[in-house]
C-alpha cells in the first residue's frame, strides 16, 4: 500500500527486453535499507525490487502490467515519481493508493492559473464513472485531487510544490499518464450496483 505522496524522483537508466521488461531506476534512496522482494510504486504501478546496486535497483515488467500502463513507453533518461511502500505507523498524507493501476489517462490541456497549473485529463470510458469531483485519483502515482468532471474528462490543479516535488513539472498535452482511481470510489460503485 502506498498513499500517493511522491517521495523521490527516479531516472530510467536501463531498460531490457527479455522475457518481461527489465528496467534499472536510478534512485536517492538508501538502497541499503531496501531489501530484495520490497515493493516500489514507480510513477504510480507497484513494482518489485529484484536487484540493488549503491545508487539504484532493478524491477522486471510483466507483459500484463506493460499492457495495462504507460510503462511500455518508458525510455533511458525517463524521470519517475516513487515512493517506497506504506509502513505501519506512517504519517497518510495522500489517500490509500494499492499501486495497482486501472487504465492509462491521455493528458488535454495544461493551462497555466497563476503559479498553479491546470491539466485536464480524458478517461477511459469504463474508468470515467468512479471519478468525482473533489474525490481522489492516483496520476503517476501522485495522490491528487479532482475539480470538476465533464463526461470522461476531468481536471486538477497543480501548486508549485507539486510541480517541483515530483515530475509534474514535466506535463505537456498528449502525455499518458497510469490512473488508479481511488479505491472507496469503487467499492461505493460496486454496493451501489449489488442494489
């Protein structure tokens, strides 16, 4: 489990087509305090660390998450949002966020307001439904909030901080960004649809 609040910005520094995608990370992470197995959500999909090195680790893609993400346009040099897995205890400054990614988003716009930046986003269809506004979402793995909906279209609002905390700073219009919606959402859907 994760809560959305990027705490590290990864680079792609190596990417392996075997039987899944391989993929280094380059990270500031302590990699000593991580340990083979440990997962890692990497801009947004829950990953497994299978190898460490001083400055990086190593992750292997299935064809299924490939194909399900944004991850099968990752390129050497692509910068990532992470953040380590939830530990008991831990301060939940986002939302409860699995790192399990339901669908990719196209990015519309970016508009800027202010210091702030507003992007609207266009949905999977099937995925549109459980978006609400001033509900959560999970792009790139960062917990955001939701303004307004308009059919399978939705916006949020950059602040500077997010902007510069994470690669957020980075979006242009066309990006395809990995979207979990959130998981009460879906369950408040599914109760609804039981009767």
């Amino acid at each position: 489990m994760f809560t959305g609040i990027v705490t590290d910005i990864g680079t792609v520094v190596e990417l392996e087509q075997r039987g899944d995608l391989r993929a280094r990370i380059r990270t500031a992470y302590d990699t000593g305090r991580i340990d083979i197995g440990a997962s890692i959500a990497s801009d947004g999909v829950c990953l497994t660390v299978i190898a460490l090195g001083a400055d990086w680790y190593d992750v292997e893609v299935s064809a299924e998450t490939v194909s399900k993400t944004n991850l099968g346009g990752w390129t050497v040099g692509k910068r990532l949002n992470l953040e380590r897995a939830l530990k008991v205890g831990d301060e939940l400054g986002g939302h409860i966020v699995s790192g399990h990614v339901d669908g990719v988003a196209e990015v519309v716009s970016v508009t800027q307001e202010g210091d702030s930046t507003r992007v609207r986003f266009r949905a999977p269809h099937a995925l549109a439904r459980f978006i609400a506004p001033k509900g959560s979402v999970a792009l790139n793995g960062t917990s955001l909030t939701v303004n307004e909906v308009e059919g399978d279209e939705f916006g949020i609002n950059l602040i500077p901080h997010t902007k510069e905390a994470t690669t957020w700073g980075d979006v242009r219009a066309g990006d395809l960004v990995n979207l979990e919606i959130d998981t009460l959402a879906r369950y408040v859907a599914r109760l609804a649809e039981a009767g």
